[in-house]
C-alpha cells in the first residue's frame, strides 16, 4: 500500500462504544457498522435511533444499510451504503432520492 493512503476498516458498533481494543490500529477511520445489531439492539427499528460512539476512529463514518432503518447521522459524517442485493438503477434511484446532498 503506498504510503499516505488512507486506511479505512469496518467495525462493529460494540467495537466502537465499549469495547476500546482498536484504538491503536494505524488506520484512518474505522467505519461503525449500524445493520444486523441483532435482537440486543430493539430500538435499531426505527429511523434516527442513536448508538453511544465513544472512540474517536469511528466518529467520522456510519455503515449503513438500505434495508434497515438507519440511526441519526452528523451532517458530516461520511455514510457508507451497503446493499443487500446487486445494485440496479431501481435501487440506487432509491437511494439518492433517500440521501439527498
């Protein structure tokens, strides 16, 4: 990898509130997946329910998913969209009418 490319991970919610362990990672940011909490997490089912973040790489990025409902979002935070399916030009027409700029 050359060097000064950013480094981006995904992460578990829990890896980003409770459990402190990639702290020291030499990554950029680590991308808090918020879909499939599982049933620990009832409140994920609604839109704009919230997650304590508390390490410092994963406040910057949501992972989020187009069948679930998402949790509240920065206004900069950087949103990754997982799809469970292929992606056609339905599915991302859904999506920019959900995620406009």
């Amino acid at each position: 990898m050359p060097v000064g490319m950013p480094l981006s991970i995904t992460a578990l919610a829990s890896w980003c509130a409770d459990d402190d362990w990639i702290s020291g990672l030499p990554v950029d940011e680590a991308v808090p997946m918020f879909f499939r909490m599982g049933p620990d997490h009832p409140l994920t089912d609604r839109p704009g329910w919230t997650y304590p973040v508390h390490e410092l790489l994963c406040e910057g990025s949501a992972g989020v998913s187009t069948d679930e409902p998402w949790p509240a979002l920065g206004p900069n935070q950087r949103i990754y969209v997982f799809h469970p399916g292929a992606w056609t030009p339905t599915a991302l027409a859904n999506l920019q009418a959900w995620v406009k700029p």
